[in-house]
C-alpha cells in the first residue's frame, strides 16, 4: 500500500496561522488524523478546490496537497516538512501550536 | 542611550494604527492575501510552518531593561513564553497570531520599539559591535552613527523599495566583532594619516547562494560625508540592480557585474553630483553632538577593580574562573568588564530565552549594568558595564537562571538559524543539529582544551546561520533519498581577516554530521601548534587532512 496515491490539503489558518487540514465533512481540523484522504488525482484536485475557495473567503492562507505515506492503519506526511507542520517543532520542548479556547 | 523624540513616538504609533486598520480590513476579507503580504512583511510579520512569526527590530543591538521586560511581557502575553535572539542582533517570536499582532505592536511602541525594517527589500535594521562604547579597543563609538542611519533610512522614500533587502554594518573597533566584511554595506571607523576619525568604505559582502566579502571603495571618508556618500551608493545600486531575477538582486552582484573600479567610480561620480547641484544631505555637527550625546559613557561612581577577591573567588570556583575566562571581555575604563550572557546552554536552542530569563537580564542590568543590554549576531545578550567588583554576585544571578554558561567563542557557542522546525524556506533542520553537537562537546574541560572554534549552521542556501564564515560550517541540504544532508565547509570567518569556507566533500547525513564535526575538531586539535587557531592551522595544513580523515571510510 505505501506506493498507492495518498494525499490531503493543508494550509495555515487566516486569523492565527494554525496549520489545518480538509476533513471529510468539509471543514478544517487542527490535526492531521482528522484530514481528508485523496484517493485518486480527481478527489484531490476537488479538494484543493475547496481549499482554494476557503481561501479566497478569507479563512486560510496557501492551501496545498502533501502526500502521505505509511499503511493505510498508520498514515504520516511523506515528508519531514509537514510531519514537523503537524506535530511541531522537534528541538525537544512541548511547542505544539494551541488551539484557542 | 537613545531615547525617541516626538517625531520618532509619532511615526511608531502612527505605524501601529495603520497596521492595525490593515489587519482589521485583512480579517474582515476586505483585502486579498496578495494585498496584504506585503503590509505585513513592512512590520515584520512573516507566515511561517506553524504560526505567523513576528521579527522585532533592536536597533544596533542596544536595549534598556525597560524594553527587556517588554519583550518578556510579549512573550508571556501573545506567545509560548520565550523569544529567538537573531543573527541581526533582532528577536524574533515564533507563535504568533494575526489577530493579536496589532497589540503586540503597540506593546512594543509604549517601550520605544517597532518591527519597522525587518523585513521587506528595505535599509534593514543596521547591526554593529555587542561591545560599543565599552570595548578596550575602540576607536569611537559606532551607535550615532548607526542612530543616525536609522534617521535616515526610516521610511526614506527612494529607498524603500531597493531591488532586494539592504544590510549595513558599522564597526568602531581594531578587532571587528560586527561581521562588516559580510554586509552590503560595511563601515569600519578608523584613523587617516592626518588623525582625523572617519570611515572605511565596504560594498557587496553577502552570504547566501553567492557569497562575497565585501571590497573597498573608499579608504577613508569624513564623517561628514556618511550620509551623502551612502545615498550616492544606493542610487547606483537602485539605479542598476536587477530587478528581473531575485538571485542576483543584491548589490553583491552588482559590484560582481561593474567590478569594483567602475561601481566605486559611479559613486564617486554621484557623490560628486550631489554636492555640484547641491542636492547632497548634509550631516550636521549640531544633530551629530545631539546624537552622540545620548550615547555618553556611563561611569560607575565606584568602579571596582576586582583584586584580590576576585582572584579568590576564582581560585575557589573553577566553574566561575571559567566562565571569566570565556564570558568576560576587558572594558576601555578600569575596574570595568563586558559580560556576555551564553544563551547556548548544552543541549539548548541556540539564541531562545525565556520570559524568565528575559526578565532576569534586566533585573541584572538594572542592579549592574546601567539598565543596558546589547544582543549579539551571534545570539547571546551582553551586560556592557559591569564593575569587575560585581562579576561574582552577576555570575550567581546567572546561574540561577540558567544563564551561566561558560562557552562564548568555544565549539558549543554555536550560531544557528530556526531552520525547518519553524522557517517556511529551510530545506533541513539545524537546531537540533547545534543541540547535539553541544551534548558532544558538553565538557566543559574539552572545550576549553580545544579552545575558540566558529560553527555556524544553516538550514538552507539563504544562510541566516552566516555557515559560509564559519571554522567549521553546515548547510543543510536535500539528499537524493529525501533525507537531511549537511554541507560542511572549513576556514571561514568573519572578522578583519574574513574569508569564505571551502567545501570539504560530499554532505553528511543526519545521522553522520555530529561525528564528522568531533572528525575535524580532532584533526585540528592533533595539528595544530602551540597558540594556533582552527584558521591558522587550516591555511598551513590545507584541507587534505580534513578530508582524509572525514572520509577515510569511503576511500576503503
């Protein structure tokens, strides 16, 4: 499985930055076990879609596709860049952004 | 020092209000994100991995406790608790939010401070010595000038928006602890043979994907002509920099593209034009007296030498005698010392502090040090004024705050820039890469045995780690297997005898690059004689035993 097409949409939240994901129901979550997979090049040009149009209303900034990789059971960013976007800084403090409230 | 006049009050909050009308108007979906980078970016906020990060300017590295605990309020109030000291003597916070950024600048502007040039292809903030108007070999203090730059290049309407960012660096002492060899403009105080105090000339130093060290075009200039001198060299650089591609921007490439004869003569050609049609700006000696004045030499009624108690105390702490050693640099006025507060602990992020901490130096400052605080390019803090008197009760406070550290200079004092745990461009990460070299070299008895050592490190090719003019310096690199690699080049530095490193062979991994700098440090510390430092020994030994010995392996 871990050649198989696998990607989400991410971008960082207008008002306070926060990296999110597209989730299935259409909304944004602050984690990445929540996100939305692609399965093929057609869902996920659908889905930068609706990144593109969350964009333009003003709720996100530079949404894109990132590819996963992993078994389906334990899906993770193929790259270190957006494991570090997901689980925050790796220099050993607890920096994890918060979420708000 | 200096404290803002009206004008300065007025054009801070006039900044923060327009900012704050533009964050209203972004949020409200009034303005696009195309629109609004660019208003941003002029106050310093930039979108990084996690969060919006917001660089803070300290002009020429100077700060008052008052603006410490500032800082440490913001950090407390709208971020994670701590703050990024810079390689631009700036600081930055890395937790953001768009929303709250208006405040923040407001917080700043009630303790006299801005983001204002710390980003954008603007007169950056102007970088200088950590230790002026303190150190034992200066010449003149650099800071008015500098402040007068600052006048200057403010908002000045021709040069706000330059081909690419714009750096200046001044130096007033013999040992140049400012980098000014890898600025686009460097100015080094010095003296003419008739006595007289005024400024050699520096253009096109630059690190990143074209390094240079910066070349002369003028040996000696009058002070009073700094300003008409460096208006007439952005003009040509405004005039003839390239616009058309990012990579070759910066003035750097420019004086590559003229060579060094023909820009400097172009400049002195506008710099003679500027008087002739008598458009030049003129300097005058009652604003320089103004400046100058409010950088006067703060002078303990009691300065202490320490004698014989401080000799005590260092035969009966070796740790303290260490640190002395490391941390503590001679003041041009007896009984007087310069402390600089490592903020490299073992296994640290080089350069973060905490609120705490922050809030800590200032106390320091306040008790022994006139309320003064310079930061430094190579991130730590310095305590310029201090009675040599005080240097065991400093060092105490210190090390109940964690700030104790002996290790200025030594392998562990390691620049390093926020690489790809937080920055946008990075292609690796570097800190923890410093925070494993430093657990190497923990001991502090090896540290002092292999002496002053640079390693400098960056994440990418853009090298905020300032790696090129390391001893030893990394650059982070994409390996072909989608791995981190680290470029290692040897015999860079950035002082009066400044040179750019070389290359040594094929990157390292992650899991590599820790051994390969104890490789060279060993191969330095076999080679070396007696009171020779890493450039000494690598210009007489060249890069073959470097090499055999790092890569020995792949020879086998």
């Amino acid at each position: 499985m871990s050649d198989a097409f696998r990607k989400a949409v991410t971008a960082n939240r207008l008002a306070d930055g926060a990296v999110v994901y597209l989730t299935a129901s259409g909304g944004w979550s602050t984690e990445i076990d929540d996100c939305r997979i692609a399965a093929d090049e057609g869902e996920a040009a659908a889905m930068l879609a609706l990144g593109e149009e969350a964009a333009a209303r003003q709720l996100l900034v530079g949404p894109y596709l990132f590819d996963l990789a992993g078994d389906d059971g334990a899906l993770r960013p193929a790259r270190l860049r957006e494991a570090i976007r997901a689980r925050g800084p790796t220099t050993g403090s607890s920096l994890r952004f918060q979420a708000a409230g | 020092m200096y404290q803002y006049d009206v004008l300065d009050r007025t054009i801070v909050a006039e900044r923060v209000s327009q900012f704050r009308d533009q964050t209203a108007r972004r949020l409200a979906g009034e303005l696009a994100e195309d629109e609004f980078r660019p208003l941003r970016l002029m106050n310093g906020l930039y979108l990084q991995l996690h969060a919006y990060m917001l660089r803070v300017a300290i002009p020429y590295g100077t700060l008052s406790s008052g603006q410490m605990r500032a800082l440490a309020g913001i950090a407390r109030r709208f971020d994670k608790g701590y703050g990024h000291f810079t390689t631009r003597q700036n600081i930055q916070y890395n937790w953001v939010k768009l929303e709250e950024a208006p405040d923040i600048l407001a917080a700043l502007a009630e303790a006299g401070m801005h983001a204002i040039q710390t980003s954008g292809n603007c007169i950056r903030n102007t970088t200088t010595d950590q230790f002026a108007g303190a150190a034992a070999d200066e010449l003149e203090d650099p800071r008015p000038w500098c402040e007068l730059i600052r006048q200057w290049s403010t908002f000045h309407p021709e040069f706000s928006y330059l081909p690419r960012k714009f750096k200046i660096a001044v130096s007033g002492a013999a040992h140049d602890r400012a980098a000014v060899a890898v600025h686009d403009i460097g100015l080094h105080l010095v003296r003419s043979g008739e006595g007289n105090v005024g400024f050699r000339v520096l253009v096109g130093g630059g690190l990143g994907r074209t390094p240079r060290l910066a070349r002369a075009i003028r040996d000696f200039l009058p002070k009073r002509d700094l300003l008409a001198y460096l208006e007439a060299i952005m003009r040509v650089y405004n005039l003839h920099g390239r616009r058309d591609n990012i990579f070759k921007a910066r003035i750097k490439i420019l004086v590559d593209s003229l060579g060094t004869e023909e820009f400097a003569r172009q400049v002195e050609g506008e710099f003679r034009a500027m008087h002739e049609f008598g458009y030049a700006p003129e300097t005058s000696p009652a604003e320089i007296a103004r400046i100058t004045a409010q950088f006067a030499d703060p002078v303990h009624k009691r300065a202490e030498a320490g004698g014989e108690t401080l000799d005590r105390q260092r035969a009966e702490n070796p740790d303290f005698d260490r640190w002395v050693r490391t941390n503590v640099a001679a003041h041009k006025r007896a009984g007087q010392a310069i402390v600089t507060v490592s903020l490299k602990p073992v296994g640290g992020p080089p350069g973060d502090a905490s609120a705490e901490q922050m809030d800590a130096i200032a106390e320091l400052a306040d008790r022994y040090s006139f309320g003064e605080i310079r930061t430094t390019h190579a991130q730590n803090l310095v305590l310029p004024h201090v009675r040599e008197a005080d240097l065991f009760a400093i060092w105490q406070a210190l090390g109940r705050h964690g700030l104790a550290t002996a290790n200025l200079g030594l392998v562990s004092d390691i620049i390093c820039c926020p690489g790809l745990d937080y920055c946008n461009l990075a292609n690796t990460r570097s800190i923890p890469v410093a925070q494993r070299i430093s657990e190497r070299f923990a001991d502090a008895g090896r540290q002092a045995e292999i002496g002053p050592l640079a390693i400098k490190m960056s994440g990418c090719i853009n090298a905020c780690g300032h790696h090129h003019v390391g001893d030893i310096g990394l650059l982070g690199v994409d390996k072909k297997d989608g791995g981190e690699g680290y470029q290692m080049t040897l015999g860079g530095r950035a002082d009066e005898d400044g040179a750019l490193g070389a290359i040594i062979g094929r990157a390292f991994s992650s899991d590599e690059v820790v051994d390969a700098v104890e490789t060279v440090v060993g191969t330095y510390v076999a080679n070396r004689r007696d009171g020779e430092d890493f450039t000494a020994t690598y210009r007489r030994i060249g890069a073959a035993p470097f090499k055999e010995s790092l890569y020995a392996a792949d020879q086998g």
